[in-house]
C-alpha cells in the first residue's frame, strides 16, 4: 500500500523541519499552501524554501492551484465557508489527487501546509480523505514530531 505524509511547519525553524523531514527518509515535499508565502518566516517562502530542499536532495513541488485550501472560484464556497465536497469534485483536485498517487509509487512524499495541527489543516480534512479512498494510507506528522495516523472522517 502507497503511503503520503503530511506535516506542518507553523512556528517551526527551518532546521527542526528538515530534521524531520530527513529523519523520516522523505524525498519529495509537496507545497499544498494555496499561497506559498510566510510573513513570520521567510525560510518557508517558495523559491526560498525550494532551494533549502534541493541543498538537502530533497525535491519541491507546488501543488497550492490544484489542492489548496483557498481554491479560486465563488462556486467552491457556501456562506464564505469551503464546500470539500465541491472541490473534491473539481476536474484540478482530482489531478492533483492522481499525480499525488503516482508520486507516491516511486517517492517518499509529504504534504506541506503551514498549520501545525493536522486536526485544524485541510491536508487533513480534505486531501488525506481522498487519498484514503484512492487506498493511499496517510500519516500526519503532527505539532510534537510523531505519526498519527489518518482516520477518515464521517460524512
């Protein structure tokens, strides 16, 4: 069975995630931030963190058009609030999903957010969902460093 990680960098330095990034043996982060920017930490800026993870032969794709969690598009949104379902049924999401497995075949791959608990992230509420149902298994590194693994939720 395919494996997809998941983690958070929030008010991680750039040494703790690499740390467990390498500890764990992973080899592609894929940037799912529909806005690949930092305010606080400029470590985690896309060009800037991307070359971070090519000095430590760790490859970088940015994802955030086809699996963030701000899609473009007022049909995407009930009241202000995101409609998972909506996007889950949108023709990007589910490339993005495809290529996600297929990375998963030859890769180590994590999901990248800022949001440190996995709980409060939509990698967790949405993505890892679909990867579950495509019979990928997801494990969240969660805010302390440790596996959790995903459960899907009710619907």
């Amino acid at each position: 069975m395919l494996t997809v990680y998941t983690i958070g960098y929030g008010n991680r330095n750039i040494s703790t995630f690499l740390s467990l990034i390498n500890g764990y043996q992973i080899n592609l982060i894929v940037d799912v931030r529909t806005n690949p920017f930092s305010r606080f930490n400029p470590n985690y800026r896309r060009a800037i963190l991307s070359n971070i993870l090519i000095g430590e032969q760790i490859q970088y794709k940015y994802m955030g058009m086809e699996l963030g969690g701000k899609p473009i598009g007022e049909h995407f949104y009930n009241d202000g609030k995101l409609n998972y379902q909506k996007v889950q049924e949108s023709p990007l999401y589910r490339k993005g999903i495809a290529e996600i497995t297929q990375f998963a075949e030859t890769n180590t791959v994590c999901l990248m957010c800022c949001e440190l608990n996995p709980d409060l992230c939509h990698r967790k509420t949405l993505i890892a969902d679909s990867l579950i149902e495509q019979c990928v298994n997801v494990l969240h590194i969660n805010e302390r460093g440790l596996f959790v693994p995903h459960l899907i939720r009710d619907k």
